[in-house]
C-alpha cells in the first residue's frame, strides 16, 4: 500500500513539473558554421519535438540508420528527450532523414521545419550529416522537457571539400579516447578531414609489423625538456605511447562514421629520429640515436643514399595504405636540413649517380630530397594513393602529382597552384592553433610563441588575390594545424583548439561574402555552451571586450566603438585606474563615443550574466 501511494504521489508530481514547464522555444536557426540560406517561414506554430518522436530513414541504408542513430544520441545528450529511430518511409510527426538527388552538392543538405514534420534531406549521407549537426546546434543544451522549433527553410553546402584540422600525436601523446573525442569536436564543426601527424623525432606512434623497433623502441623518449626550448632542464620521466593496428583502424572507422577522412602523415625525410633510434642503420652516421627529449628540427634524418632507406619507406607505406583508405597519404617533407647529405658518401655517391647539380634555383641535396619525395609519390602510386607534402616539396623541384600543404605563408601555395598542383592552405601565421590567443601571455599556459586570435583566423582567406580564376581552382581547401611541444594535457589541446575552431570552420564552409565577424559573435553562445555541456576546455578571450580605436574627426581626438559578445554591459576608464562598475572613475559604454586629448589610456572589460571579464588596456594614439 505504501509502495502503491509512493508511486501515486511520484507521478502526481511527475505531471505537475511537466505541466509546469513550457517547452523551450526555437526560433533562431543561426548557428556556426552559418548556413547558407536560413529563411525563417513565420507561418503555423512549429513543430513540436518530444519524448518518442520517430526519426525515420531508409530502409536498409546502413549510413542513414547510424546518422539517425546520431541524432537521437545528440538529442538524448542535449535535452534529455528519448528520439525514436526506425526505418521506412517519410511520415507526420517526425523527423525524416532522406536522401534527394534534388540537394544538388555532394555535402550538401536541406532542413524543413514544418508544423508536421522535420525533413533532412541530402545528396549524400554526409550531406544528412550536417543537417542533423544544424539541428543539434541550432537546439544546444537545452533540458525543458520538450522543445518547439519554429518553421524554417534551410538550404547549404560548404564553400570547400577539403576542411581539415590536423593533431600531432608525437611531441605528446593522446590515446585513443582522447582522438576520438577530438573527431566529435571536429564533426561538431563540419570538418572532414583529421591530418594525423603520427611519426616524428620526439616519438614513433603507429604500428609498424615489418619494424617492430619502431614502436618498441620509437615510441619512448627517456624524458621531456621543461620550459622553453633551450633551457636545458629535462623532466627525467620516460614519455611514450603508441597506436596499434587495430586501435588505429578503429579509428579510422568511428572518424569514418562522421564523415571524416583520417589523412596519416609518417614524416620524411626528416622528422625521423625516433626511427633513426630504432633503426640506426637508416641514418648518414655510424652512430647511435636516441629518440629527441628537446623540440625544434633534428639534424639527423633519413639518409638519402642508403637504398635500404627507399625499401623501409616503401614497407611502411604499405603498412600504413592497408590501415588508412584515405585517398591520401602526407609524407611531410618539411624542415629537412642537408648538413648530413653534405658530408654522407653515400648521399653524394646518390647525387653522383642521378646527375644531380647545383644551380641558382636549387642545391643538388635539394635535388636530392625531391629525388626521393617523387619516388615516395611512385609507392603511393602503385597502389592507388596520392602525396600531400608541406611547403618544403617545392625544394628541388615538385613531384609530379603532389598536392601541397602550404604553411609557410601563402607563397609556396601560390607557386604550387600556377604550376597546376592541388594546395590546402594552412599558413602559420594564421592557422598554427599552438600559438597564443591572447597578448598577455603571462596568464596563458606556456607556448610555443605567436599570437593568432580568433579574428586572425575568422579573417583568414584562403584563396589569395594574386592568383587568377583559372589558378583558384587548385586551392581544394583550407587547414589549421595542432603541433603539441608546449601541450601536453588533452585539456589544453582543446582550450587551444576552441573557439578558434569555430572560426576555422566558417573559413572552411561560408562563403566570402556572407561572412561576418559581429554575426559570428552572436552565433557563438549556442556552441559555447554545447562546449560546457560536453566538459570541452575552450578559452574565454572570445568574451573579452574588443574596440576599435581611430583616430576621431577632430585632430587629437580618439574614436572608439566596441564589440563583445550578445549580453554584455562594457565598462571603461580613462585615466589609468582599473575599471570596476561603480568607481567614479568608471563609465558605462553606451555607444560608439570620441575621447578628447588628454586621456593616454583607455581600459576595458565587461560583464555578462554569469562572468566577468579581465580588463583588456589600450594606449591611445594621440600626438604628445
Ligand atoms: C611544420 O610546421 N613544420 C609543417
Ligand atoms: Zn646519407
């Protein structure tokens, strides 16, 4: 009886709280990356998304079932309400996932919103992809019991087909846990291509059966250099770990199933300690290796006149095809000093032999490393790959097919794209997330150097001007790279990589033209908060008060106006004093205003609902 009243009383309540609580109402489909075409229909009251609401896709389309799959997990993790997957056809009172040959990209998609029905509809599967990662962000963290969701057209499709975002695994190792949480985040943002930098002087990360040394000796650097570079002071702790096969290709398949395309880049020439350590007899000196403790470029790489050298370099690439489908292979080809060629007998017998000479335009070790970068494209070739290299392949000549991965600035991508060769853009200054993202770089963890703020990369064009509309064609897409000397807790792999990645990703996939950076900033709050929802690190500079300061109309004077996120008040002084709400010092920002001669310094900071931020300081322009 007891036990009977408990149950009675439970759902008593049950009903009351759900009565009490309207559901949470949709209406603002903009989220990040901007979608194409958002057309907001205002007619009839919207669909209403509640506990067992069907999501119906095709039967027997196993890819379907498992992006209906997705969207009821993102539901479930996001709401909390219970979504109904079962195949067959279109009806009312769902969500319908089909395929339309109406979507007219390949990555494309189509999401309705109706008072009857919620249709997703694309060319491919990926396209249905992106728009249930629409849906999802467009409805965030969201626990009201059930959610009404206003009618909408939305149509899209990305700008580029090569939207990659790189991690090295190397400098500091990330598990398998860790890598798959990663390509969540990068399906969050729409990328679709994860370059995983797997091999290189610090440590060897993948599986090699022919080259066990490789992983039992490659993989372990006895300690870690602490601080900067050059400091000379080491951590004594032994760092290491590897992918197996198996673990590597169940990767493959879980980034697979979101639509990522893992590119694996074993890094050569150079970049090769850790193999040197396992196999010295790959190197040009008699000697032992260890595998690198400090970071920056070994002199010590893979010696181009050892024929047992083009023999592992084949076998591992055999290896590594039979893991990785990808379409493509990176190969590195960065950073390859000749010191060693220079001087190796075996180096100059090979340039003797291939007739290779110096002239203005190239070295013959130069020559030499193109030498062997075109005949690494041949092993890729015969078995139906392609090469990616960065910058560097240019050196001694590009190899025939190449597509180059352009990170010293523009200027090689630009080389590469005249001379007819598929580019990805990924420039340093720009798109290199190890850097810092705030000038005050006493209150950021300790980096590599730089300064690349979410603006840089909101700003960043991929297609530069100098090159014709025939020669754009070749830059396929754009990249931003994760190099982890300096990061060495996953936590701050992901405060480096978020926000910036939402950046990145409105490069990646909106048009030119309809970006825009205050847009941006009010489409971020949802995503911020799927970030919190899902424990993601991400750096809080994005709220900081950001103003611009010019010169004002009349001479001396200052003009200045202010961005920050949606929901902030801005709070500012003028004398120097720190700004705090309340000191007669301190004045609320209500507009665009113009400071007259006199004040130096103008300091900043703003308040939001649920944060403060740190006062950001600007020194005025005036002439003294
Ligand atoms: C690179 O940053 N060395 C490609
Ligand atoms: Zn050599």
């Amino acid at each position: 009886m007891k036990n009977l009243c408990t149950a009675l009383l439970g759902m008593l309540f049950t009903g009351l709280s759900v009565a009490a609580q309207q559901p949470q109402v949709i209406t603002d489909y903009q989220v990040v990356p901007k979608p194409l075409k958002v057309e907001l229909t205002n007619k009839g009251k919207g669909f209403l998304l509640k506990e067992g609401t069907k999501v119906t896709y095709p039967s027997k389309n196993e890819n379907m079932k498992r992006n209906a799959e997705f969207l009821a997990t993102y539901i479930k993790e996001q709401t909390g309400i219970t979504l109904q997957p079962i195949a067959g056809k279109v009806q009312n009172g769902a969500i319908n996932l089909t395929l339309s040959k109406d979507v007219a990209q390949a990555e494309g998609y189509t999401l309705n919103i109706e008072d009857k029905r919620i249709n997703i509809a694309g060319s491919t599967e990926a396209g249905v992809f992106y728009g249930i990662q629409t849906l999802r962000k467009a409805i965030a963290d969201t626990h009201t019991g059930s959610i009404l969701l206003s009618n909408v057209k939305i149509e899209d499709a990305p700008r580029f087909h090569y939207r990659g975002m790189h991690l090295d695994v190397s400098r500091h190792f990330f598990g398998v846990e860790d890598v798959k949480t990663y390509i969540d985040i990068l399906a969050m943002h729409n990328v679709n291509r994860f370059h995983w930098h797997l091999t290189d002087d610090q440590g060897w990360r993948i599986e090699i059966k022919k080259y066990p040394k490789l992983t039992t000796v490659g993989s372990m650097r006895k300690e870690t250099l602490i601080g900067k570079y050059g400091s000379g002071v080491y951590d004594g702790k032994p760092h290491g770990g590897f992918f197996t096969q198996e673990q590597a290709k169940e990767i493959v398949d879980y980034a697979a199933k979101r639509y990522i395309t893992i590119i694996p880049e074993i890094d050569l020439p150079g970049h090769m300690q850790a193999a040197l350590a396992s196999y010295p007899e790959l190197g040009c000196l008699d000697k032992p290796y260890e595998v690198r403790t400090t970071w920056d470029i070994s002199d010590d790489v893979l010696c181009a006149g050892n024929p047992q050298v083009l023999e592992f370099i084949d076998n591992v690439l055999a290896e590594i095809v039979e893991i990785f489908p990808s379409e493509y292979i990176h190969i590195g080809g960065d950073e390859c000093p000749k010191i060693r060629w220079e001087r190796c007998p075996k180096c100059q017998a090979k340039i003797k032999e291939l007739g290779l000479k110096s002239d203005n335009a190239h070295t013959k070790e130069e020559r030499l490393q193109s030498y062997l970068i075109s005949t690494t494209e041949q092993m890729l070739a015969k078995r139906g790959r392609k090469l990616i290299g960065w910058s560097e392949i240019l050196e001694g000549g590009l190899a025939p097919n190449a597509t180059l991965m352009s990170w010293l600035g523009e200027s090689g991508g630009i080389q590469a794209a005249r001379m007819g060769h598929d580019v990805i853009m990924s420039p340093n200054n720009e798109l290199y997330f190890d850097h810092y993202q705030s000038q005050d770089t006493d209150n950021e963890p300790l980096g590599i150097g730089g300064f690349t703020p979410i603006e840089e990369v909101y700003f960043y064009e991929p297609v530069p001007t100098a090159l014709t509309a025939e020669e754009e064609k070749y830059i396929i897409g754009v990249q931003a790279n994760m190099w982890t000397e300096y990061i060495a807790t996953f936590s701050h792999v992901q405060y480096m990589l978020l926000p910036r990645l939402a950046a990145l990703a409105e490069v990646q996939w909106t048009p030119r033209n309809t970006k825009d950076f205050s847009g941006f900033l009010a489409r971020m709050p949802r995503i911020l908060n799927l970030y919190n929802k899902y424990g993601w690190s991400f750096s809080g500079h994005i709220y900081d008060v950001k103003a611009e300061v010019k010169p004002g109309k009349e001479e001396g004077t200052v003009a200045v106006s202010v961005t920050t996120m949606p929901g902030a008040k801005v709070y500012y002084s003028l004398n120097g004093s720190t700004p705090f709400r309340g000191s007669e010092d301190t004045y609320e920002y209500t507009g665009p205003f113009t400071i007259q001669k006199g004040a130096r310094v103008l300091r900043m900071y703003a308040e939001y609902p649920d944060k403060t931020t740190r006062v950001v300081g600007y020194h005025l322009p005036f002439k003294m």
